[in-house]
C-alpha cells in the first residue's frame, strides 16, 4: 500500500492529510465528496510497511496535527519526505511539466516543472512519471533515462 499526502486548497489554513490507501485515487475521490474545498494529491510513498510509515509520519508532524489525520502544513513541508523515499516517492506531477511559464534573461524557456509547490531538478524527480529517482543523463546513449518508467529520452520529442 501507499502512504498518501493529500492537500486541502482554498481554505484560510493549509491542511495537509497523510493517510494511507492501497488506491489513492479512490481515496481522493471518497475525500472529496462532501467536502466543499478542493482537495490535491500532492504525493505518495509505495511502502513494504506503509503503517509504520505512517504512523511515523504523524509522530514527525505531531506539533502541527489538528484533527485526526490532518495537519497544518504545507506541500512542500513533505517534499523532503518523498524525496528522501527515493524510487518508492513520487510527486503528483502538474498537468504538463513541459508548459512554458516565461522566459529568463537570456531568453531560455522556463517550464511549469513536475511539481507546483516546488522547483524539483531532473536529478530529483521524473517529469514524466513523478518518481523521485530522477531521470539522469546516460553518456553511452547521450539520452536521460528514468528508472521507475523506463522512458529514454533527449527531451527533442516532447512538446513545449
């Protein structure tokens, strides 16, 4: 099973649920019924023992918990948390990693990235799966590979 961090928007506190669901997408869509606020998947964590996970999770975050499972903080209080999962963290990726958000002074495109609540390099996240191996460059085939999703990429077919 996984352990799941789900994110209530627009309220005037920033509640964050940590849970744990064998289907996350499930579990959302049972949240948010009933719930007049927008809730996000902001990430999970695949774990052997997602109980214990769990459970020391809420004793991590215990000084901001408010009522059962929910707790004041933000998304990105837990980004260290699933990156530090490695291949069983992944990010809710953004609707398109790839959107062109700006420009910087040298012209070069800014892109949207795999996570809204926070900057995650290539090295720290894949772009196109969410993985928090990465997706690293490979001399051999001068293309970046993904571990999780296996995808070989030199980032030329994806469209901006």
């Amino acid at each position: 099973m996984s352990v799941y961090f789900i994110f209530e928007m627009g309220n005037a506190h920033n509640r964050l649920k940590i849970g744990r669901a064998r289907n996350i997408h499930t579990r959302l869509r049972n949240l948010q019924t009933g719930n007049p606020t927008e809730l996000l998947l902001v990430g999970w964590i695949e774990a052997a023992d997602d109980n214990e996970l769990e459970r020391s999770l809420h004793k991590h975050f215990a000084t901001q918990r408010r009522m059962g499972e929910w707790f004041e903080i933000e998304p990105a209080d837990v980004q260290s948390v699933i990156l530090r999962a490695g291949q069983q963290g992944f990010v809710a990726k953004n609707a398109d990693a790839f959107k062109i958000i700006g420009y910087d002074k040298d012209a070069v495109p800014e892109f949207a990235g795999v996570w809204e609540w926070g900057d995650l390099a290539l090295e720290e996240c894949c772009p196109f799966c969410g993985c928090c191996c990465g997706i690293h460059f490979q001399e051999a085939s001068s293309l970046y590979h993904c571990l999780n999703c296996d995808v070989l990429t030199d980032f030329e077919d994806v469209r901006f």
